[in-house]
C-alpha cells in the first residue's frame, strides 16, 4: 500500500504550482489577478504553517517564504513580509 503524502508536502506543491502558473500568464498575457493569487499562496503557507514540524517543517516554511517572496516580485506589490534593509533584504519580518 502507496504512503500518503503529507498535507505540507501538498501545499508546498500547489504553492510551487502557482507562482509557475502566474509567471507563465505574465509571460503570454500580462494579465494576472494578483490579489486573488497571493490569498491562495497565504491560504497553503497557513497549511504548511499548521502542518509541518520539526526540522521538515522549517524547511518547508523557508521554502514556502522563497516561493512567496517571488510571486510577490512577480507582481510589484510592496513585499509585506521581508525586511527593506540594504544589509539584509531577504530578513524575514516578525
């Protein structure tokens, strides 16, 4: 019998899923909701979030920012949740 995977593990790939899917409509058609697109992205790190633990989890969650973070250059909104010092610009906001 085939192990099922975890719920992070799905998470993350749907999240990796989406910021692929948005990039490839910015490339064809430069248009994209992108406020609709970060509430999904916000909607799977709140299940990595809940999910994952230990030493997978933090790997996730660091992978999840990763993914965040691009979708979020990507759409040229003001980035919420890194930090806008020249020092450190990927710091992670508490």
């Amino acid at each position: 019998m085939r192990q099922r995977k975890p719920l992070y593990e799905k998470a993350l790939g749907k999240l990796n899923i989406l910021v692929h899917r948005v990039a490839i409509s910015l490339r064809k058609a430069r248009v994209v909701d992108y406020e609709r697109e970060l509430q999904r992205a916000m909607r799977y790190i709140q299940i990595i979030k809940r999910t994952a633990f230990g030493r997978r989890g933090d790997k996730a969650m660091v992978e999840a920012y990763r993914l965040y973070s691009r979708l979020q250059r990507l759409s040229g909104l003001p980035q919420f949740f890194s930090d806008s010092t020249v020092q450190n610009p990927d710091k992670v906001v508490p």
